[in-house]
C-alpha cells in the first residue's frame, strides 16, 4: 500500500490528537463511507443535511484506517474502538491538511473557473497532460467549499501537475480557495448568465470570478477567453490584481493562443491553433465549436507549465466526455440505431446554445429527427423567464424540429414556440418520460440538457434501459 500521507504528518498538518493505535498512514482520504476504500482516512464532515459522524461505525466497517472527528462529537462515539485524530471542526483541519499538501508539492497547478467549460476543461487539461506526466485533478466537479480542499489534500506529493476546478454561486467564495490552491495557471473559461440570480448582471459575475487572480502563484500566468464580451473587465481586474502575465485564447487576432483554422464534424474536430509562436494542427475528438475553445485554453495552459506541446496536443486525438456533459451513446432500437447525447448535468444559456449547436450539427440517419429535451436552467432569479424564453432563438429556423420541455421555468419557452416546432411540454422529468420513450423511432438524434436539479438524468435512464446502448460509444464534450 502506497501511503498518501504518513499518520505524524496527518496529525501535524492538522494539528489534530490522536486517539489509539494510529497506523503507520493512510492511503486516501474520504468523506463518504460508501466509496471509501480500505486503508482510507475517513473525515466526518458535517454538512448541510447529513453528518459524516453518523456514518463513523459504517466507515470503520469499510476499512478505514483513522477517523477524523470533531472533539464535541467523541462521547456518542465513545463504543468505536478505530484510532482517531480529533480536531476541534473537520472540514477546517481538512482545509489545514488541503494547504498542507500545497506546500509539500513541487507539481505545476492550473485552476479553472467560469460560468460554463470548467469541468470539461479541467478534464481535458488531466486527459492531456496524463501524457507527459503524473496528473492529480479533482474527481468529477469537486470544486466548492469542501471539494478543493478535498482534491488539495489528496494530492500525492510526487505529481507533476494538478489541475483544480473552482465554481461559486456568490462574491467571495473563490477567494479562500484559490488562495489555498495558489495556481501558477489561472483559467478563466467564460462568463455567462449562471447564478445571475445572485448577482445584478454579467460584470458582477466577472468579478467574482476574478477572484481567482488573488491566489495567484508570484509571475504566474493568466488565460482569458479573448472572444469573451467580459475579456477587458477581466484583463482590467487581472492586472489590477497584480498579475503580470495575462494571455487571451480564442479566434480574436490580438489572442496569444489563437485559432487560426477549424474544420468541425460530427464526432470530432481538426484545428490550427498558433500556441508558443508555432503553429500546431491536432484532431479533437470531441465535437463542437465551444470544445475548440476550451482546447486552446488547454494548450495554452500545457504551454505555460512547461509541458510537451506535440505530445499534449497528440492526446487531444481520443479526447472524450464525462457522463452528463456530451457523452455519446449509440442505443439498439429495434429497427435501427438511436443517437443519445447526455447534457444532463447543468444548463445556462451559453452552455444550451453550445448544445444545440452541437444537436444541430449532429447528423440523422434515414428519416430521423433531431430532437431537444430541455429542462429548466436554475439559479436565474428575475432573469429567468427572459432567458428560457430566449431560447427560442436556438430552435426556429434550425434542423431541430422537435422538442420536449419540462420544468415550471421552460413553460416560458413552450409558449413562444411556434406551430411548426412540434413541442411537448409538461411538469418535469416524470412526466415526460413515457412521451419521450414512445417517440423516438430508428435514425433519431435526441439530447437531453438541463441543470442537474431538475433530475433530467433519469431520463437518460430510462432511454438506456429501454434502448440498451452499443458496446461501442461515441464521445463528446
């Protein structure tokens, strides 16, 4: 068993007391007895609905190796025999193990934020540096108040480079966690219309994702979207900032990392990109416009920590996406295959005009359709209706014809569409779900987005379970 962190370094990062016979270390952390694995330390976070100590007994019956609890909670924990380490708040000695790790690591940190691309980015910068290195990247999109703490502390010491997802919903939430992940690359993806329901407007949500310029390691570096509407506020804020050295990515002439060519297809992209004074040609085997962007934002980053660039830009070849974020399934109808694209996991403007873009882009066979379901965005506030509304935009007059509609905010979409959109609007997931399973017939192209509230993921279940995919599935992000 390779060790994550020795049980005296455990102890001293946290400044915790330990309880029992420690063991010589740990081999993971974890905060959820039903994943954690053998030799792992388990940390009792209390949460909003659920305390972790609650769960200690199925923690210890899981193979944890120590626990991690709150000193006001020992005496109901008093029958558990497992050594402890007791802290005055876990997820604070969390965060002290987080800053900890930080220091001890010689790794290239990149971070990410923006209103839509952070987890895709972040995937692809893991996917790509994996070849010329040793990676450590946040697992799906741990990247609040406890997920980059979380990721920081299980970052092995001996990692080339780590990449770190930072997301907010309101001002002042970034700052503590860059200032813990102390990047030497700092990613803005793009500043769109989500969470708008905590914020005034676009400029109130470009600075707080400017925040990330704050944690910045001394003479880093960093990228901006330069096709960005915000990309003068956030150069503006960056340099006010203290940052020396910011880069745009994008299409834009003035981009340090530009793109000079793109040939889009349905499964897949083939690019020109001008990275480090060089011109660069690589295929991107994710499909889709808004990938072309986040991948130049990739390269750029590869560029800046030192990497090879041939062999990252080589690696953007087998590129593929994450269930709920693009992922492709072939489904086995009866009397021919069904194409399936899960955007199940979140939805904003920007992001379901890159989706339908996508859709739209996506060929059907003999006479099929393609078809949007469409789930409500959340966390709009006042702008909501606005904006589901305006989504009419991306369906008249396009190669998409159908859609079905669920939610109490897509009602403002249902009924601004016209006759000639065959539209179906109902509740949410449950109610659509028979409508959609008895509609689709051979040579259909379907994508289902919304934000993941709205749990339109079931209905990706329930299309699976019905039209079991292929062995083989087509990616994307």
């Amino acid at each position: 068993m390779s060790l994550l962190w020795t049980s005296e370094a455990l102890v001293d990062a946290m400044g915790g007391r330990p309880i029992g016979v420690m063991p010589q270390g740990i081999s993971g952390i974890s905060i959820d007895s039903r994943s954690l694995e053998s030799g792992d330390a388990f940390f009792a976070i209390k949460g909003e609905t659920m305390d972790g100590h609650d769960f200690a007994t199925a923690a210890v019956k899981a193979g944890a190796g120590v626990l991690v609890v709150a000193e006001g909670k020992l005496p109901s924990l008093g029958r558990l025999t497992a050594p402890m380490i007791v802290v005055e708040d876990v997820l604070v000695a969390l965060e002290r193990l987080g800053v900890a790790a930080r220091a001890r690591s010689k790794a290239r940190v990149i971070a990410v934020t923006g209103s839509a691309g952070k987890t895709t980015t972040k995937e692809a910068l893991r996917h790509v540096l994996s070849a010329v290195g040793k990676v450590h990247a946040s697992a799906q999109s741990f990247n609040n108040h406890w997920g980059v703490p979380l990721t920081l502390a299980r970052m092995p010491e001996d990692c080339d480079y780590a990449v770190f997802e930072i997301g907010m919903n309101h001002p002042g939430e970034i700052r503590p966690l860059v200032n813990m992940v102390r990047p030497h690359v700092a990613i803005v993806t793009l500043i769109a219309a989500a969470h708008l329901g905590f914020f005034r407007n676009l400029d109130e949500i470009a600075e707080a994702k400017a925040e990330i310029f704050e944690g910045l390691e001394p003479d880093g570096a960093v990228l901006l979207n330069r096709d960005d509407s915000r990309w003068k506020l956030l150069d503006k804020m960056a340099k006010a900032a203290g940052v020396e050295h910011v880069f745009g990515f994008g299409e834009n002439a003035r981009s340090t990392f530009r793109l000079v060519k793109c040939e889009l297809n349905a499964d897949h992209s083939v690019i020109t990109a001008k990275i480090g004074g060089r011109e660069i040609v690589a295929r991107v085997g994710a499909p889709g416009r808004h990938m072309v962007q986040n991948v130049l934002a990739v390269l750029g980053a590869a560029q800046l920590v030192g990497a090879d660039l041939d062999k990252a830009a080589a690696a953007l070849a087998d590129l593929s996406a994450e269930r709920g974020r693009g992922k492709r399934h072939i489904l086995r109808h009866p009397k021919g295959p069904i194409t399936l694209i899960d955007e199940s996991y979140n939805a904003n403007p920007a992001s379901m005009a890159a989706a339908m873009a996508l859709l739209n882009a996506t060929p059907v066979s003999g006479e099929g359709r393609r078809i949007a379901v469409l789930g409500d965005m959340l966390e709009l506030g006042s702008h909501s209706a606005k904006l589901h509304a305006a989504l009419a935009e991306l369906i008249i007059g396009t190669g998409t014809q159908t859609v079905f509609l669920g939610g109490p905010e897509m009602r403002a979409l249902a009924d601004i569409l016209p006759s000639d959109v065959k539209a179906e609007y109902r509740a949410g997931a449950e109610e659509l779900k028979p409508l959609l399973l008895s509609a689709l017939r051979p040579g259909d192209v379907v994508m289902v987005k919304s934000s993941k509230g709205i749990g339109f993921s079931k209905l990706v279940e329930a299309l699976l379970g019905k039209f079991p995919a292929q062995a083989t599935t087509i990616e994307q992000t």
